[in-house]
C-alpha cells in the first residue's frame, strides 16, 4: 500500500509532503523487496486477473462471514486454510529470486506457473478440507467413521492428507516468509519424534511416532486447526481488510495532514508529523512495513528536505511504525488474541496496552526534538501546514468507521461483528453509491440485529450517520476498482499471516502433546540461578554483599530479585531473536506458548507476562541485522540499511526498557490488581522523566552539547529514573544534578558539526 490517493487522481500532495507517479512506483518496488508477503511472481495476465478476483472472492467470504455469521468451525477454518495455502502457491515461485522474473510460459508452466505449483495448490485444497468433509463420517468414495471415533486411531487416508497438509504449510510460509519460521517448526517437531534421546535431562519426552504426531496436529484442535488459525480466520484477516479498506477510503492521508496541523511547525516539523502520524496510521494497520512505506513515502522525503541526515530520517519512521503493533486498539491484532488466551475483557487489554505504547512515542518524540535542536532544524513554514478546518472538511468523514469500530469492540460486542460495521461503514462513505445497491443484502442482517437486540442504537445511530455522509457525498464516490482493489490488498496482506498460523499452530501442538514449555521455564530459571551464583563469585572481593539471601548479612539485591531479572534478560533475548521477521500476529502466538510459561513460574502477572514478549518480539523488527522495517525505511531515504536499523533501535529505546517496568510495576498497566492513582502518576512521571532523559544522552543535547562523560553520566541518571523505585530515583537526581549545571552553563553554544 504504497500510495495514499483516496480520490484517485494524480495529486499526492499533502500540505508539504510531495510525491511524484515515479517515487510512488519506486515505493511499491521497495515495498515487494523488504516486505517478503507482496512480493508477488509474474504470471499471465488471465491469471493474474484470476487470482486477484481469488483474493477479493476471499475477502468478500471473510467480510459476509462477519456480518451473517460464520459457518461451522471445521468449514469456516478449512475453507480459510485451503484458499491460503492455494494462492500462496500460485502467488509466490519455489524459488523467491524469481518472483519478479519475466514471464515464462510453456506447457509445463501455465499461465507462467509450473506444474508441480499447480499440484501443491491443489494438494492444499485438498488436504485441508479433507477434515471439514469428513468430520461426520464418510461412506464414499472413502469408508470413514466420524472424526471422534478416528481422533487417536487415524486412518491410512487421515495419515496421508495430514502429512500432506503439514508439508504444504511449511512450503508455503517458506515462500511467504523466508526460512525462519519453518526452521523453528521443524526443530519442534523433530523434538516431538527424537525428543527422548535429548542429551539434556530435563527435555527428555517420551517417544512419539509419525502417526501419533499427524494425529494431534491434523484431527485435534490443537494443531493445524488450533487456536491460531481459528484467531487469524476469525478476526485478524477482518481487522486487515478493515484497515486497508479505510486507507483506501483516505483515513491514512488524514492522519497524515492532522498530524501536520498539530506538529507541523515544531521544531524539526516533519520528524514529529512522521510519529504522530505512523501513531495514528498503526491503529488500524496490520503490518509495521506497510505502516514504513505508506507514511514514510510523504514524511521520510520531508525529513531530508529540511536537513535531517538520511538515516536518521528512516529510522524515526521505522522507529514509529513498529510502534503501531503495540498501539490500541489493535496492537497488529494481538490484542484480540490476548481475549482469547487470556479469557479477559476487550476493554482491559486495551487499558493495560495504553501507557506503554504513549512511553514509546514519547521517547521517538523526545529524541526527535533533542536531534533537532542539535542540528538546529526548524519546523515547516505556516503556508505549508494545512489549516485544520480544512483538513477536518477534506477528510474528517474517513475518521467515522474507525469511530463505529471502536464504539462496537467497547460496547462489548465480538471483534468480528465490529470489523463487519467498520467496513460497512467505510463503503457506505467511500463508495455510497455501491451501499446503496447492495443494501439489500444488508438490511435483512440490520433488521435481524435489530430484532434480536445485538445492537444498540448508538451503533444503529452511528451507522445512520455513516450513510447520511455517504449520501451527501455521492457525486464525490470512489471509483469501483479502488474498492476491489482494497479486498485484493487485504486478502494479500492476510496471505502470508494465515500460513504462518498454521505453522504456529504446528508448534502450539507439539507443546501441548509434549508439555515442553515447562521444561524451558524450569530451564531458565536455572540458568538464571546459576548465573547469579556466578555474579556473587565474581564479585565476592568486595566488603558487602552483592546479592544475598539475608543469611549472610546485609545486600544490595535479593536472590529472587535478581533471578527475576536474569531470567527477563534471557527471555526478553529468546523474543528478540525469534521474532526476526516474522510478522506480529504470528509471532506473539509462537512466543505467548513459549516464553509466557517461563514469566509465570516467576511470578510475573499473565497479562504483564503477554505483554512483555509482544513487545520484545515486536523489537526485532529494529534489530538488526533483520529490521525489515528499518530496512525499508532505509531504502526510501537512500539511507545505509544498517545505520538506518541501529538509529531506529536507538530510537525505540523506550521499548527496551518499559516492559521491565510494568513486570516490576504492574500499576502502570492500570487494570493489574487494586488501582492507585498517586502510584500509577509517580511511575509513569519518573519513567516518562528517564526516558526522555536518555534520549538527550544518546543524542548528545539536551539545551546544550555534551561531552561523552556527561552523556554517559546523564545515561545513568536516566536508568535511575526508569527504575520503579523511589530510591534508585532519588539516586538519578543526584547524578541529573551535575549534568544539569553542566547544560546550564554551557547553553547557548554552537552546536557540533553533525556526522554525516
């Protein structure tokens, strides 16, 4: 989704921001390069036109489903499974060198597919609605007993489509994604069949053979079809398709000109409309890379216009479109993920969700204005920030989906119905003309709401109000294809996510059938142990205890306080590294029934647990070397990759340190045991303090230049005041202290040259 252009014309300026029919096509170039899940093969036109009436029959199924109910389970995720699995097929080449080759067709390649691509596609239909087909038994052309009677004695037949449909899952989010996640699945299921001859005690297993595995996996709900795909099925690809319907709408190009308007003419204008903007864009985006290339096309050209060095540009945007995976109210869908892990209310993820995702702007906030003022940059001129009155008149109706979506998840209504309304709401705006023809599809559903009281007239009230703008805008409707063209995108977006579920849902059920998360968690925690036993050692020289247990005297830390910590370092390090390119859907599955057994042992809360591997897994996509994110970033401001990902995870430092703070104090997720204000206020000021206070350290400013020695002493004070402890703050005050008579003085003093 390279291109912001709701009224489809060939204007994409937006108050400063200006791109060219060139750069725009540049984009979407960059976008299939970095982001491994658009970069679609070169086939003949007629298939190509086939697949993308495919994507929209896929998405149009998912967006009917939400709004008249969806079929029987087994149905409903057989047919999802088996129509991603197909497309991915015909979508992507064996080999991903070649997805943008030249055409190649022969009659061994129709339509400039091979044959054996042709025959996975097939073999995925097959495989994955073998299962739905046969669950209440099967008299031809196969004699089957009901799939209760089979669960624990399969067939020949239930062996063979299993194995089958376990092989084309990795094939084909290999090909959507690249080797990381099948290379994890394999390692788990090798360890489900040869776990027993583990040379580490407490991972040996029992024994397990092929058949008693494809059982768990394919005919149990703990697999293939486990909780994974029926999540991705049932609500993340409607929140996708939800998202890229109102950016084709022009809700993206108006957060982009609202953010202008409120940050436009600060200090270093175009860094702070490039976070407030990515912040608001990721509330209804999916896909931080997506978020990159769709702000970051207007801001990232802004940024080095008005002097800001062109890795330092990529980076706040890769810093700040990450963020969106962490932003309510959709968090990349892991929020309504965690409803269904957790068993909690909608409401209290998004309560809990909330500060931490502010800390993480403020900081890419506050090391934007310290750079700025360091480089002595200035903000964009009055004529070239737009007045609000007029972007509230261009663009303020592509706001009331959004609304509509938020009040029904708030009202306490499923996720599904409320992406159902959301898009509705979207096409009645965009496309009235189209509502109105298909209102007769929609009113019976209205009516039946209606009747059976499952929505309220503040929703009825809100959808009025979606119309009537609909209305008064019908000589201004959206053209038919952008609106096909938004359930192809979606449905592409969803590719590569509902693949990945099912992979995911490969390793959900080898650790159901092996029970090996307990045993990584006793794992950590002993290593954790040891490695405090290893701390006093190396520092039993000194004339006071390090760490103690309190039998030995007074010491600085406890035994458990410092287990704790150990362990959150390992932990936060396993989430980092397998989250290398995997997208947040998909990955906060893989680490909630990895890592969140380990958390638990330890006494952290479950949703503090959820969070704190959502947000070191979300982390990766700035770490290098796989930040595809700041990668993307770096390819639209012709920045050096590398740099672009280590600036971007200096910017995201707020992310390092703020899940360490919410395990230890839990208040400031708000809805974690009994609420107080005056504790909740005091941790989230002295953390909003540190954070900001790193951020001049790491930039070098604050009001003035500083040596290395007080940044690295203003380093420490800010440590100091993340910590949630009131005497680790009064010790960072004490080292601010310096450091602020040192700015005081030295203010006003040129600042230094910048490296380039």
């Amino acid at each position: 989704m390279a291109t912001n252009d709701p009224a489809g014309s060939n204007d994409k300026s937006v108050g400063a921001f200006t791109l060219t029919e060139e750069e725009a096509a540049r984009i979407e170039e960059l976008e299939a390069q970095y982001d491994p899940e658009m970069n679609f093969r070169t086939v003949a036109p007629w298939l190509r036109t086939a697949i993308t009436w495919a994507l929209v029959l896929l998405g149009l199924y998912h967006f009917y489903t939400a709004g008249f109910g969806i079929p029987r389970e087994q149905w409903h995720k057989g047919i999802h499974l088996a129509a991603v699995l197909a497309l991915i097929f015909m979508s992507f080449s064996v080999l991903r060198r070649n997805d943008r080759a030249a055409l190649n067709v022969s009659p061994f390649r129709p339509g400039g597919v091979p044959w054996y691509d042709w025959a996975l596609a097939l073999a995925a239909l097959v495989a994955a609605l073998y299962v739905p087909m046969t669950f209440t038994g099967m008299s031809w052309p196969l004699q089957l007993e009901e799939m209760n009677f089979r669960i624990g004695s399969p067939t020949t037949s239930d062996l063979v489509f299993g194995t089958v449909l376990v092989i084309v899952a990795l094939e084909a989010v290999r090909r959507a994604m690249g080797w990381v996640l099948p290379i994890v699945v394999i390692c788990f299921i090798a360890y489900a069949i040869f776990g027993y001859l583990s040379p580490i005690q407490v991972l040996i297993i029992p024994p397990a053979s092929w058949g008693n595995l494809v059982n768990h996996l394919y005919l149990t709900t703990e697999g293939l079809y486990g909780v994974p795909v029926k999540v991705i099925s049932s609500i993340v690809f409607h929140f996708v398709l939800f998202g890229v319907v109102a950016q084709k709408m022009g809700l993206g190009q108006f957060f982009i000109e609202l953010a202008q308007v409120v940050a436009g003419r600060l200090s270093g204008g175009p860094a702070k409309v490039s976070v407030l903007s990515s912040s608001l864009f990721g509330t209804i985006s999916g896909s931080s890379i997506a978020n990159t290339v769709t702000t970051g096309s207007l801001t990232i050209p802004a940024m080095k216009r008005i002097g800001y060095p062109p890795h330092f540009a990529g980076a706040v945007e890769a810093a700040s479109s990450t963020g969106g995976q962490i932003t309510p109210p959709i968090m990349g869908a892991a929020a309504f993920l965690m409803v269904e892990f957790l068993e909690i209310q909608y409401t209290t993820i998004i309560l809990a969700a909330a500060t931490p995702a502010l800390m993480h702007y403020i900081a890419v906030l506050a090391m934007v204005h310290f750079e700025a003022k360091r480089l002595g940059i200035k903000g964009l001129s009055r004529e070239e920030v737009p007045r609000i009155l007029d972007v509230l008149k261009r663009g303020g109706h592509t706001a009331v989906p959004l609304v509509i979506l938020v009040y029904v998840l708030f009202a306490g209504y499923t996720p599904y119905l409320a992406a159902f309304w959301g898009i509705t709401s979207a096409i009645a705006i965009g496309w009235p003309r189209m509502a109105a023809g298909a209102a007769v599809l929609v009113a019976p559903f209205i009516f039946f709401d209606v009747v059976q009281l499952k929505l309220d007239p503040v929703t009825l009230s809100l959808f009025a109000a979606a119309l009537a703008i609909g209305a008064l805008r019908w000589s201004k409707q959206l053209r038919w294809n952008s609106l096909k063209d938004a359930f192809a995108m979606g449905s592409k977006y969803a590719l590569a996510v509902g693949a990945a579920g099912a992979a995911v849902g490969i390793v959900v059920g080898v650790i159901t059938l092996t029970g090996v998360t307990f045993r990584l968690g006793f794992m950590v925690t002993q290593g954790a142990l040891e490695t405090v036993d290893s701390i006093q050692a190396m520092f039993s020289f000194l004339p006071f205890n390090l760490i103690g247990d309190g039998s030995t005297g007074p010491s600085l830390f406890a035994v458990d306080e410092a287990t704790l910590f150990i362990s959150l370092l390992f932990i936060a390090i396993s989430c980092v590294l397998m989250g290398a390119g995997l997208p947040t859907t998909a990955l906060y599955i893989m680490l909630q029934a990895i890592a969140t057994p380990a958390l638990a042992n330890l006494g952290v809360e479950p949703l503090a647990a959820h969070l704190f591997v959502l947000y070191y897994g979300v982390l990766a996509d700035l770490t290098p070397p796989v930040c595809v994110s700041a990668y993307a970033a770096g390819g639209i401001a012709g920045a050096n990759p590398f740099k672009t990902g280590t600036t971007a995870f200096r910017l995201g430092n707020a992310k390092v340190m703020v899940p360490f703070v919410f395990v230890y104090a839990p208040t400031m997720l708000i809805v974690i045991g009994d609420f107080d204000i005056l504790e909740y206020l005091s941790v989230v000021g002295t953390c909003i303090a540190g954070i900001m206070l790193l951020g001049a350290a790491l930039t070098g400013f604050m009001i003035a230049p500083m040596g290395m020695i007080w940044r690295l002493i203003l380093a420490a004070s800010a440590i100091m005041m993340v910590a949630p402890s009131w005497s680790s703050n009064w010790w960072g005050l004490a080292l601010l202290a310096p450091v602020a008579v040192q700015q005081f003085l030295a203010r006003g003093k040129q600042a230094p040259i910048p490296a380039a």
